[in-house]
C-alpha cells in the first residue's frame, strides 16, 4: 500500500474520530466543545503540513523511480519545499541529465561506429556467443560472393557457400592469417573479440591486400623479365648470327653436314629460347582494355567453334548451354577472346582424352562458366594457381592464369577456379553490375 493511500486513511480515521467527539459533545455547548474544535482544526492544520513535508517528497521520488525504470531521462522532477527532499529532487535532476547526455553521447557514437563500418573498405562480421552472424558490412557480403546481407544474417561461418568462409573458419580466435584464395584474391584476416557488459562478443576482419599485392609482385617480376630479356635477346641475337656465318662459311667444305646440322639446331633452340622470354615480356605488357560493348553468347560461339578441331582430336565432348536472354557486356574482344581460348585449352590439357567440357552462360548475374571433366586442382595447388611463373605442367611457363588474371581484372570482372564436389573443374567468371541484358530481336 503506497504511503499516500496510508495518509489518507490516517487522515479519514482523525476526522471520524473527531466528529464522534463533537457529536457526544454537542449538547454540551461548553469549553469542553470549543477545545474540541480547535483540537480538530489543529488536527487538520498538522495533516495538511505533514502532507506537505513528508508524503508529497516521498511521492515525488517514488514517481523519480518510476521514470528510472521506463528510462525516461528527459523528464524532471520538481522542488516540493522541503529541504532535505528539495536536496534529492536536485542530485535526482542532476543525475537524469547526466544519464541523458550519456545515451545521447552513446548513440550518437553508435550511429557513427555503424556508418564507419558499413563505409569501411574492410570486411566486419561480428557473432553472437553461439558463433552465427548477428551483424556484417556491405564489404563482407562482396567478399563473401554473396549480394545481400540477409543471406548470411543468422548463419554460422561453416554453413556459407563461399571459399572464404572455408577458411575463416580454419582459423583461431584471437590470430591473424594471409589467406590466398583460388581467385587470385588475398586477404588478410583476424577472428578477434570485444567486451561488452562483461562478455567477450566474437568479430572477424577481413582485409582485402589483393591490389596491393599484384602491384607489388608486376613490379617486381615485370623489372626481372626485362633485364633478362633484353639481356638474353642481346646474347641469343650474337650467337645466332655468329653460328649462321660459321655455317654459310662451311657449306663448301667437305665432311661439314654433321657440323652445320648441328649448329642450325643451336640456332633454332636460341630462336626458341628467344621466344620463350619473349612470352614472359609480353605478360607484362598486356594493354589496356579497350572496352566496347558486345554480346556474350556471340564471342562464346565463336571460341567455341575455335576450339572445336582440337577437341575433336583428343576426343573431348563440348557442350555449351547459353542462357535464352541475351547478356551484353562490355569487353576488349581480342584480349577476352584470347582469355575465353586459354582457359578452353587448359581444360582441354587437363583432361587429355576423352572427357567433357560444359560451357555455360547466365544473365542475372552476367556470369561465363566453363567445367571439365579433367583431373581436378588439390586445395594446395588452388591457393598458387595465379601466382607469377607457378604450373602444374612438366613444362608450362606459369603466365597463362597470369594473363587471364590480369585480364579479367582490366574488365572489372570477379572469377574462381576450384574443383568442386561432384568432380568438376569450373572457371567461373562473373561481369560487373552495370551489364544490362537485352533481349534478343
């Protein structure tokens, strides 16, 4: 029962008292009547000033609990005339301001956090204590390779679809790793905690380096392949002309056939040597993409049909499957052709003889895939398929995902190659956002 109500029976209990008296008395019309009345009028006067200096106080903070309790930091209480309470009502008053500026503060510092975090080029993902998705930026949906956060919200790490999460979820909590996807994309990742209400909330990081780190390695290995070429072009041009002369001189001599055959295969291997550092300088000198705008299926077609005789030798089946809308990109159709050709042929060596390659085309998204049935790529070797001069061929020069990298980068695409479960090896090249599709007349 709240000390108002307590008051207030108090006060209805004096009074009934008090007329009582004054009835049994009021025939009695004597002093004994009139010290009644002041007693009553005193009675009164007193409940009146008790109200005033201790009930209202106590009412006024129990209505200051109140607004604690809802959170309702703007409102404030108002002096009651009593010292000590009108001291209370002041500190209440003081704090309530204190915690207004403090929310105030807070969420404005939150609002800022969270335009930071969707703004910032890094990947954020924090995880609620069982370790499902409860927040994540645009820039985690783009690395993830999804398009919404709405597809991730809510999931574990190891649940995505994605050759990143793969890895995210190798690694431990409080460490930071390189991680190189078969993508040529890099990214540096730390699995980190923050506390909040004494509990240690888990978050991940990801960084791309991706650029960075393909600037660095062009730079570096683009300075190497010119020393070496100009150095090799120079030394190959003097011996193959030496060698020529020696060999003209010695075409009337007698017994020279077996010399002179030897030294035109010296020839010949400096003329390939020559090539073969040659097609080391022409990596680095790609040029840039001239881009126009051209339909997918229709360069597809025709790598295709460029293909067909060399498949048709090693028994290799193709099967293409174009989507019925007609997506139009924009593309340098020399450069992207020679791209669509290379990764034709290597999973044409991957296969060897008798296999499939599946050639496929999508339009939301703009996407290329290519799949065969080859040998597959371990989770080893994915990690250094795009890395400079690296190959799995006994005499491969590792600069042709190089080409295709750089290429595919000049045009603004995304790309994978993995070998999945069911066995397929698959290029998988997505166009950027801006295509449109046009239907076909």
């Amino acid at each position: 029962m709240k000390i108002r109500t307590q008051f207030l029976i108090l006060a209805f209990l004096l009074l009934t008292a008090g007329c009582l008296i004054s009835a049994l008395i009021l025939k009695d019309r004597g002093l004994l009547f009139y010290l009644t009345e002041g007693v009553i009028l005193v009675t009164l006067l007193f409940l009146i000033y008790f109200y005033q200096k201790v009930v209202k106080p106590i009412r006024s903070i129990g209505n200051g609990m109140e607004l604690l309790r809802e959170q309702d930091f703007s409102s404030r209480l108002s002096p009651v005339g009593q010292k000590d309470a009108d001291r209370i009502v002041q500190v209440f008053n003081r704090m309530m301001e204190q915690l207004k500026d403090e929310r105030l503060r807070l969420r404005e510092q939150n609002h800022f956090l969270d335009l930071l975090i969707s703004a910032s080029p890094m990947g954020v993902i924090i995880l609620d204590f069982d370790d499902h998705i409860s927040m994540l930026n645009q820039a985690a949906v783009r690395f993830m390779g999804y398009t919404a956060p709405e597809e991730l919200t809510g999931k574990k790490i190891e649940e995505l679809n994605s050759p990143l999460a793969e890895e995210l979820n190798r690694i431990a909590r409080n460490k930071t790793e390189t991680i190189r996807l078969s993508d040529s994309m890099i990214y540096r990742c730390s699995r980190l905690s923050f506390v909040d209400r004494g509990f240690a909330h888990p978050f991940i990081l990801i960084e791309s380096l991706t650029s960075e780190v393909v600037k660095a390695e062009k730079k570096a290995y683009e300075k190497v392949i010119r020393m070496i070429a100009h150095e090799v072009n120079n030394t190959v041009a003097g011996i193959t002309s030496t060698l020529e002369s020696v060999s003209d001189a010695l075409q009337d001599t007698e017994d020279s056939d077996d010399l002179r055959e030897v030294m035109q295969v010296c020839v010949e291997r400096c003329y390939s040597m020559s090539r073969f550092i040659t097609n080391f300088a022409d990596v680095v000198k790609i040029p840039d993409a001239q881009l126009q705008t051209v339909y997918l299926n229709e360069r597809v077609t025709a790598c295709k049909r460029f293909m067909e005789n060399i498949c048709r030798n090693k028994d290799i089946q193709l099967h293409i499957s174009l989507c019925e809308e007609n997506p139009q990109v924009q593309m340098d159709t020399t450069l992207f052709e020679q791209v669509i050709v290379n990764i034709l042929k290597n999973a044409a060596e991957s296969i060897e003889v008798h296999g499939n390659i599946y050639i496929q085309t999508t339009s939301s998204p703009v996407t290329l895939e290519i799949a065969d049935t080859g040998a597959g790529i371990s989770r080893e070797v994915e990690a250094r398929l795009f890395s400079p001069f690296f190959s799995t061929k006994p005499n491969g020069q590792g600069i042709g995902l190089i080409f295709i990298r750089d290429v595919l980068i000049k045009h603004g695409c995304t790309f994978s190659l993995r070998t999945w479960p069911d066995g397929l090896t698959r290029f998988l090249i997505r166009f950027p956002h801006n295509d449109r599709t046009i239907q076909p007349d």
